[in-house]
C-alpha cells in the first residue's frame, strides 16, 4: 500500500465516527496497541521534550526502507504515533522525507500537531523527517 | 450574590465548545471580559481614537482624560496615595521587568535579591538577568509540601545586604495566599524594598497598596476583566523617582537636546511612547466593574465553589492534589494516578470544558513535587457550582477511557 493509500485507509476509518469521544476512544485503543520501542532505545538522545508530553523516537533503515518505534507518556500523544508511524513505516527514505502527513488534518486531530501545543509532536515528524533525508544520502 | 445577573453580563459565557456549552475553568490565565469592557474599546476606537497628551484637539483632549480617568479609577481601588504612583505597563510581566531594569539600576555586586520557591517565571527569570548584570546574589524562600512558604526561613535570609524581596500575593498553580503583610514588614525591618506580583490578586481579593506599605506591586489587566496587554505597576513616589528611565522616547521627556536630555515627571517619565490607549481605558472599565461588587461576597462565592469542587474531586481515586496551603484562593492543582494531564485535558476540552495543564510557568514548583506538570483549575466569580458538576461527571466519563 502506498502512503497516500494509507492515509486514505485511516480517513475512512475515522468517518464513521461522529462524536469527539468516540474518536479519541479509538486514538487512545491505538495508543495502547502502539508497538513499544525497546526500552534500550529509550535513552536521553531519544527523548523529545514538549512542555505538555514526551516523546521517544528511534529511527532505523532496513533493506532500503524506514523503521520507526516511538513512545509517549501520554497516551493521546501515542495514539497519534501510531496513526504517523503506521503512514511511514516500511516506505523508502524519500517517500517519508516528503510525506505531509495531510490526513491528521482530515480526521480533525490537526491541534496536536500545532507547534504552541508542545507536545512534542512537531518536533518527531522533524526528527523523522531528518532521519529519512540522512538515508536518502 | 445574584450569579446569573454577573453571567449575563459575560457574553462568552453563552458559547459553544466542540457542540458543548463552555465549562471556562481556566481563570488563573486570563479571565473572561464583561460588556461594559467589550462596548468601552469598541466606542473608543468608534467615536474617541486620537492619540493623547500631545494634541489640543478635541479628541486628543478627551481621549487623554480618559485615560487618565481610568488611572485614577485604579489608584483610588487600589487605595495609592497619588495617582502618578500607578504606572501603565504591558502586564505583570513588563511591570517586573521595569523594577529589575530601573531599580537595579541602583543595585551593586554583593547585594542580594529575595524571591520565593513558588515564582511564576516572570518573578524569576529577571532577576536572574539583574543578578548576572550586576553581580548580586539571589536567595529564596523555601516553600513546604503543603504549599505555604517557610516564613522562619525567610526571616533569617534578610540581611543589611538585601535590597529587595518579590514575591507573589497569590501563587497561580497552588493558590496559596502568601502573607504579604509580615513579609513585607520584616523586609523594611533591614531597610529593603518589596514588590509584590499581584497577578493572581485583585479579582479574588481586595487589595489596598497602602496598607500594605509594599514598595512595587505590580498586576496585569487581562486576569482582572480587563483587556490584553495593559497592566499596572504601582509604585511609591519616593523610589520611583531616585529610579532612572527604563525605555527612552516620546512622552517620557521633558527637553530633548541632541546631546542629552531632561526626563518628564511621573508616571510619564516611565511610560515612553504612545501607550495602549484603549487598554488603559478598558483597564479603567474592568475597574469600575470590580467597584460595583462586593468584593467579600466574591471572595465568599469563589471559595463555596473551591470547597464544593474539592470535596467531589477527592471521590475520585488515586487523585493527589498539589497546594493545600492554609489559605487559599480558588485554584485546585491535581493529578490522577496513571493519568497524564495532557490526555486529561484533551478529553475535557473535547466535552466543552477548558482547564490548564502543565507547569504553569512554575517549573521551581513542579520540581519540588517531583511531577512534570498538574491539571489546573481555577475559578472567576461567574463560575457555578452545576458547572463543577459537569466536570466532575466528564471526569467520571474520562478516567475510564484512560486507564488500562
Ligand atoms: C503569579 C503570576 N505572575 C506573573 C504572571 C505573568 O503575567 P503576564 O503574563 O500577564 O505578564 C502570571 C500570569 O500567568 C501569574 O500568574
């Protein structure tokens, strides 16, 4: 499946919700689910600091395509992790280097990715954006 | 105290959040705007725009009347012996700024500067800038884990070497009510200055500088009612004026020659520039509407609805609350076991209901509690108790959603 196909998988996933605490009941299910980044990987250099949350990120390639592991303290955060993750993993550095992530716009979870937000967030879609551009290389 | 009569005069109160009536508990940031400030801008900038104290026309005219209507309206609630002892500023934070730019001014290498364990940033960062510039040494009050502060302490870091003590009336993250009075007393005992930071004071409190004989207090307009970016900083005639100027630039100057120049008198010598006019203004409304309340009425209101939301929130299991001060102001500091306050917040806002969270700009306090932020709630006097009880119940909704 294609990014794009991705993206459009998860906006129709998220259609059928109608009500906001239906939607994050599913965020924070996915958060839960989010596959753990080995604890070795969660080390300072790792750690994102926001001001409201945290995140952990580790980034790898494999046979030519990107992995990603990540972590929050907060499960909304991790929730919208995984949303990302699931979009980037196992696609080629380049693909995820120019990757807009357009779809959190579309399932209205756009505020998290808000810089004043400070959750950390922004600065892992950068994080993962650099490492993809540095296996691009 | 007839509540809905003050709601009505609120008109956000009546909006919508995400479909859900607004639950607005986040006071301690900025409070919500009452008619008759919302109408005061706005006919300002309809009728009376011109700028003030440099024209003889008419708008000119009766726009620096108001403006210094509106500073005598503040002078007189906050009970200043003169009216150029109150100073128009940006907000608490430029208020402080000035004291640590201009009265530091008058500081020396080894003199020493007291603030407390519980600062907002704003009564922390611009000392440390004044310390660094002038080589004096700052020194703190300890706080205890209920949230008061270690007045025995206090009492022995003074010294003829200390120059000043600021401190907070009320602390924003705990609601702690500091004893302003003895702390003020015992820091002229050595010859020093106080300020007091009043942000979180005038709305809940009546506060008359006089009486409490503080050298600064400073406050901001925004968490009182009134409009954004107009503040006040008090003070007395006497250090105001061995103070040198903070900004240069019009209003601020008597005679202007190339070589150098003469400075005005108060207040205009520490207001250089055109002002904010409307705010100053608005600032002045926000006051007149804190005239027609009783003020104990309100301080009796507001802590109904601190006791009321305290005792349903400690139903809640696993809650820890953070400043259990003696005295305290309508501000209730929480965590909930294996809840993070970012989650918890989202979730409240997504059912209308607007609350802090994180550090507040205390990151001291935290530290001291070891946590990384609280979920804050803090209470105006147009807050009810039915909305208490939406949020407890969204609460009840939330904390099972969260939890494993
Ligand atoms: C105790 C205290 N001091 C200072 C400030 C800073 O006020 P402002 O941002 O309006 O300058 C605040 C506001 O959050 C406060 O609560």
């Amino acid at each position: 499946m294609s990014i794009q196909e991705k993206e459009q998988e998860i906006i129709d996933e998220f259609a059928i919700y109608e009500d906001w605490m239906d939607k994050y009941e599913y965020i924070i299910e996915l958060g839960k689910d989010l596959p753990l980044i080995e604890e070795k990987y969660k080390t300072e250099d790792r750690l994102i600091k926001g001001c409201q949350s945290q995140v952990w990120l580790h980034a790898e390639t494999k046979d030519g395509k990107m992995k990603f592991t990540a972590d929050s303290d907060a499960i909304i955060t991790k929730g919208i992790i995984a949303l990302l993750i699931r979009v980037v993993d196992n696609e080629s550095p380049s693909d995820v280097a120019t990757s807009q992530f357009s779809f959190i716009k579309e399932i209205g979870l756009q505020e998290h990715l808000s810089p004043t937000r400070s959750n950390g967030l922004v600065s892992m879609v950068k994080e993962m954006k650099l490492n993809a551009l540095k296996a691009v290389k | 105290m007839d509540i809905q009569a003050i709601r009505s005069q609120f008109p956000i109160l009546e909006e919508k959040v995400h479909g859900k009536p607004l639950v607005y508990f986040d006071n301690g940031a900025t409070t919500q705007k009452p008619l008759s400030v919302i109408h005061r801008l706005s006919d300002y900038y309809t009728k009376e725009n011109a700028n003030i104290h440099r024209g003889v026309h008419t708008l000119s005219q009766e726009a620096t009347t108001a403006y210094e209507n509106a500073r005598n309206t503040i002078q007189k609630y906050i009970g200043a012996k003169e009216n150029h002892e109150v100073l128009f500023t940006k907000g608490t934070t430029d208020s402080i700024n000035l004291v640590a730019y201009s009265f530091g001014e008058l500081l020396q290498a080894g003199d020493e500067i007291i603030i407390s364990a519980m600062e907002h940033h704003s009564n922390i960062v611009p000392w440390q800038l004044l310390c660094e510039r002038k080589g004096c040494k700052l020194r703190f009050i300890p706080m205890d884990d209920k949230g008061d502060l270690m007045l025995d302490t206090y009492v022995e870091l003074l010294s003829e070497k200390t120059k000043l003590v600021a401190v907070t009336h009320i602390s924003n993250s705990l609601g702690t009510v500091n004893d302003v009075k003895f702390i003020i007393d015992k820091a002229h005992g050595v010859g020093a200055k106080v300020l007091i930071d009043g942000a979180q004071s005038i709305q809940h409190i009546k506060v008359n500088v006089q009486e409490l004989d503080c050298d600064f207090y400073a406050f901001s307009g925004h968490k009182l009612f009134g409009p954004t970016g107009i503040g006040v900083l008090y003070g007395k005639e006497e250090i105001l004026n061995q103070m040198p100027p903070y900004q240069g630039g019009g209003d601020m100057i008597k005679e202007v020659k190339l070589e150098q120049s003469t400075y005005n008198t108060l207040p205009h010598k520490f207001e250089a520039g055109t002002p904010n006019i409307a705010g100053g203004i608005g600032l002045g409304t926000a006051f007149e509407f804190l005239n027609s309340l009783d003020m104990d009425k309100v301080h009796k209101h507001e802590q109904e609805l601190l006791e009321y939301a305290t005792t349903a929130l400690k139903k809640i299991e696993g809650i820890q609350f953070y400043g259990q001060a003696k005295e305290k102001t309508s501000v209730i500091s929480f965590l909930i076991e294996g809840l993070h306050p970012y989650d918890v917040g989202t979730l409240l806002d997504k059912m209308g209901i607007a609350v802090r969270t994180g550090h507040h700009c205390t990151q001291p306090i935290m530290d001291q509690f070891c946590i990384p932020g609280t979920i804050r709630v803090s209470f105006a006097l147009y807050n009810t108790k039915e909305e208490i009880d939406l949020f407890i119940s969204a609460l009840e909704r939330i904390i099972p959603m969260l939890k494993n």
